[in-house]
C-alpha cells in the first residue's frame, strides 16, 4: 500500500511512498534505541540548543514548509506560513524552560535529603493527525526531546510530505540519528510498535476510535499514554455580550482551516434574548467568507483535506436537516475540481440529530437556542466530548464563574480557543486525557521519581 499525497484544492497527485516494511521498522527501532541513553546523557544545555537551531531552520524554510503543509491538506498559505512560526515559538519556548521545569524539586521530610528527580521515560511514539501537521508534531516532540526522551512519528497517511520533513527539519538542525525519526506505517502497524519493548509511552491526536484502540493496547501493555481526541466545543453568547466583536470572532473560530480543527467553536450556544440578532450577523458574516485557491491571499476558507470527508460531513449535515434542523446558509458540495464545501450555518439543533450527538469537523456552524444562562450551561457540559469552551459575556467576572463550571480542559473568556505553549493543552470526557504543553506536558512522559537520603 502506498502513501498518496494529493492536493485538495486541485484533485493533483502529488507524490507517491511505499509503507514500510518489517526489516525497515526494525532498523528504526533499533536506532531509536541505540539513541535513547546517549540523548538522555546529553547535557540539558545540548538539548536545548538542537531546539534553538530547530527553530532557526523553520524559519529560515518558512515558506517552503508552508507551501508544503497547504499542497498536501489545502491549509490557506497564511494560516500555514503562522503554523511554522508557532512550531519555532514551542521549540524557543522549551529550550527557554526545559532547566526550570526539569530541576530537581527538593522537598523536606524526614531524610537528610529528599527531592523529585524528572528523568525522560525513553522513547515515545506520536501517533499524529493531518490538520495542523506540522503543530501537532512540535508541541509533542519540543518538550519530548527537551526531556531527553527519543520520538517516533506515525503521521496521518495523507501528509507524508510532512511528516518526512519534520524528520529532515530536526536533521539539518543537528539532531543524532534516531533520536527523531518518521515511521512510514500503515495504521494497521501502529500496535505492532505501540507492543515493542523499546517504545515506552505512546501520544496520539485523533479520533475518539483510534484513541479508544491506542489507548487499550498501550494498557495492556502498561505503557503511559496521552489522548488529544475530538471536541465539540461549545461558544456561549450571553445577552450581555458584544455582539459585533462575538460574531467575528465566532466566523473566525469556526471556519479557521476550513473548520477542521478539535478546539474551533462548533455548538454556537445562544440565549433566546439574542438569538435572532446574533443569526443574523452570523449569517452576514459567514457568507462573506470567499471560497477558493488556499495560495491566494484574498480567500478565507480553502478545501477540506480530502473529499471523503466532504462527504461524511455532508452526510451528517443532510441528516440533521431531515431530523429537523433548519439550514440557514450554505450546507452543500461545490461543484468542480477539489474537497470544497459551502461555508454553512444550521439552526435548530436538537438532541437525537447527527449535529448534536456528533462533531462535525469542517466548515458547518450548528446554532442551539438555549432559555438563560442556567440552560446554556446544561446545553454546553450535556456533550460526551470536554476539549475545550468558551463563554462571551459583557461581565468578565459573570464570564469567569461560568468558565469554571463548564466541564472541558480550556475554558475562554470573551477569547478564542487556543493551544498555546505557556498553557496546558488537553481534555476530559470523551476528548481524552493527559496534556500537552507548559510544564504539565513536559512532565508526562517523565519518571518523577522520589530520592530519598540519610
């Protein structure tokens, strides 16, 4: 079976990759291995200077990597050159923090001495999505490899281009060999790496099935594990909030990389006083947005990333329409070369349609009409999925009780929902567990282990 890279905007094949065989994941195996102690060994200072020089060479290929990132998965071109930059930001982040987060933390008992030691776990394997193809992978492997641990990366099938220049990237930086390297595998080979005794933790970003799978393997063989899964974020608007800056923001949220994204407002939970104020805008704002060629910088929503997802999107759109829900703009295929979908609104979402229950990962805003606040909440925490949320109101503090009470990993106030390398990145529910970034995400795939002295 080969890797097909194709571009969405223009149905091209671009490139073609044979999977792997045994004799190949072996030899990777055995480098990562052979990697792991010297890594570990290598001084902090040393690590954190690959990061730096990381970082540099992202920057220095900017726009080739961003072109790249918007052939392979239709990413606009600007929205691609900002996914690099914040990959350099992470790698800078880390190599800034890594001596701070990782020092011993010395805790006083009844020993002459006694401290927290944070030692790498060994070597990981990243089990990564296609839509941020080059985000997803640094926020995992910065702090990874600031750790000292070695990384594996299993990419989404449809961005190989990608993931082969990850691996070029930390090369040219001066990374040693295995202590990075991609992993060209089908799905089906995933457990068969996730089972061998030289991986030693597993992160996965994906959906809620492949989690489920990663999850139970890596249990059964009591390896640590992270799960970024789906999300149905809710967008609360209060009668109190600003409803000209709320709508764009809301446009921008949802319909940002064509709406394929775990953490983008997708249930636009509105109170009944302004309801029909806010639809109105939204409507105005939503078919404003200019379909088209991902490369040019006058369109705001390019293809999705391939065109069976166009279709499991639309098939969950039409069925809600026939449960019931009312479509306000857009919801159709358009027509021609690529996976482009009308930019769309539906209203009247209840509970028992597909739009409810599930998450719709492209560019279709579900509106829900809630009583008051109180009934907002119960309509924003009543999903399976807790990734993250956001509350728009006039009162921050009236905004901030609300946040904490919403049960997901990030809660906003009158702000988009973001990852950002400061702050910890995961969920709860049905969105998985565990978290990337800050110091928390450093820490997961760490030993903290207890020293105890007389």
């Amino acid at each position: 079976m080969a890797f097909e890279s194709i571009n969405p905007a223009t149905d091209e094949h671009l490139a073609s990759f044979e999977a792997w065989d045994a004799a190949r994941i072996e030899q990777a195996l055995a480098a990562a291995d052979r990697a792991r102690p010297q890594w570990h060994q290598t001084p902090l200072e040393e690590r954190c200077a690959l990061l730096r020089r990381t970082a540099e060479v992202l920057r220095a290929q900017e726009a080739e990597l961003a072109r790249l990132i918007t052939l392979e998965m239709g990413k606009l071109y600007r929205e691609a050159r900002a996914e690099i930059e914040k990959c350099a930001w992470v790698c800078e982040y880390y190599a800034d923090e890594a001596a701070r987060f990782l020092a011993d933390e010395v805790i006083e008992t009844d020993a002459t001495r006694s401290f927290v030691a944070y030692q790498p776990l060994g070597t990981v394997l990243a089990v990564m999505p296609w839509n941020f193809p080059f985000w997803q992978v640094f926020r995992f492997a910065a702090p990874a490899l600031a750790a000292g641990n070695t990384g594996l990366l299993k990419h989404a099938s449809n961005v190989p281009q990608c993931a082969l220049a990850i691996e070029r990237v930390f090369r040219e930086a001066g990374a040693p060999e295995g202590v990075f390297t991609t992993l060209m595998i089908r799905a089906s080979q995933v457990e068969g790496v996730i089972r061998d005794p030289r991986v030693h933790a597993v992160t996965l970003t994906g959906s809620e099935p492949a989690g489920r799978s990663v999850a139970s393997i890596a249990a059964s063989e009591i390896k640590k594990s992270v799960l970024e899964l789906g999300g149905s974020d809710a967008f609360v608007v209060l009668e109190d909030a600003d409803l000209e800056w709320t709508v764009q923001q809301g446009v921008m949220s949802r319909f940002l990389n064509a709406g394929q994204s775990c953490i983008a407002a997708k249930r636009f939970i509105i109170v009944d006083a302004i309801a029909e104020d806010f639809l109105e805008r939204f409507r105005a704002g939503v078919e404003a947005l200019q379909v088209g060629d991902p490369f040019d910088d006058s369109t705001s929503l390019g293809p999705m990333a391939r065109r069976d997802l166009r279709a499991e999107l639309h098939q969950q759109v039409q069925d809600s329409i026939a449960a019931g829900a009312v479509a306000v703009t857009g919801c159709h295929e358009i027509e021609g070369p690529g996976a482009f979908y009308a930019p769309s609104i539906i209203d009247r979402v209840q509970p028992g349609q597909r739009a409810w229950e599930e998450e719709l990962f492209g560019p279709v805003a579900i509106v829900i009409r809630a009583r008051d606040e109180a009934h907002a909440l119960e309509i924003a925490n009543g999903s399976r999925f807790g990734l993250g949320g956001s509350v728009w109101t006039g009162d921050s503090a009236r905004g901030e009780a609300f946040a904490r009470r919403m049960q997901c990993g990030a809660a906003f106030v009158n702000g988009l929902v973001k990852s950002d390398p400061r702050l910890p990145f995961g969920g709860v529910k049905a969105s998985g567990y565990g978290r990337e970034l800050s110091h928390h995400g450093l820490h997961e795939f760490l030993n903290i282990k207890t020293i105890w002295i007389r």
